[in-house]
C-alpha cells in the first residue's frame, strides 16, 4: 500500500496566488523525489467546530483560509528517502513560506484502505 504525508496550515487569503506557486513549485519537487501525487485543496466549506475544526487545529484568523493537501507516496521507505532529498534540493531551500509554518500541521499515514 501506498503511504501518505497529510498537511493542515491556514494560508493568509491575500497569498492565494503566492500560495498557488509555491505549492506547484514544491509539488514538482516532491514528485522528481520519488511521489506519486501531490493535492493541494484550498478550503471552501470549512465550518469552525465548537470543540474541534480544520480552523481551530492551526488558529486560522479571519484573514486566512484553511489549505488540506496530501503527498502520495509508493511506500514508506520511498517517502524517508524523497522526504529528505526534498528538503535539501536548493528548489524548495529557495522557497518562502506563504504562511505561519509553526501553524502546519502534519503527519505521515499508513494507507489501510484504498476503494
């Protein structure tokens, strides 16, 4: 089974065409390393939660919008090796965050389902 790297950030709506470029620049990187797919969705229907939302995991103000995207990897030890190559290729060093990163939520999944 494949192996996923989820992200959860607020992106200042202002930023959505910096944003934009920033993701297709990083996702051609990500995908010369090893991914299958890289998804980026920016939130349109993201309702805040009285106990727990999108929102309320990365504080998103009033100016920001939530942004869900996921990389698609052929396995674990695939996304280790692309992950760290990645980080150190100059195209995404070079980058400027369009957004809070102490605000990114992330983690790496283990696909059990796949329909």
């Amino acid at each position: 089974m494949n192996y996923v790297d989820g992200f959860v950030v607020a992106v200042p709506t202002a930023n959505r065409e910096i944003y934009l470029h920033h993701a297709q620049a990083a996702a051609a990187v990500f995908k010369a390393h090893g991914a299958l797919e890289v998804v980026e969705c920016w939130g349109d229907d993201v309702p805040e939660g009285k106990l727990t939302s999108f929102p309320m995991a990365v504080q998103r103000k009033d100016d920001e919008t939530v942004v869900f995207s996921w990389i698609t990897w052929p396995s674990r030890a695939v996304r280790d090796e692309g992950m760290k190559k990645s980080m150190a290729d100059p195209r995404l060093e070079s980058q400027t965050m369009p957004f809070d990163g102490k605000r990114l939520i992330y983690g790496g999944f283990e696909v059990i389902v796949s329909a």
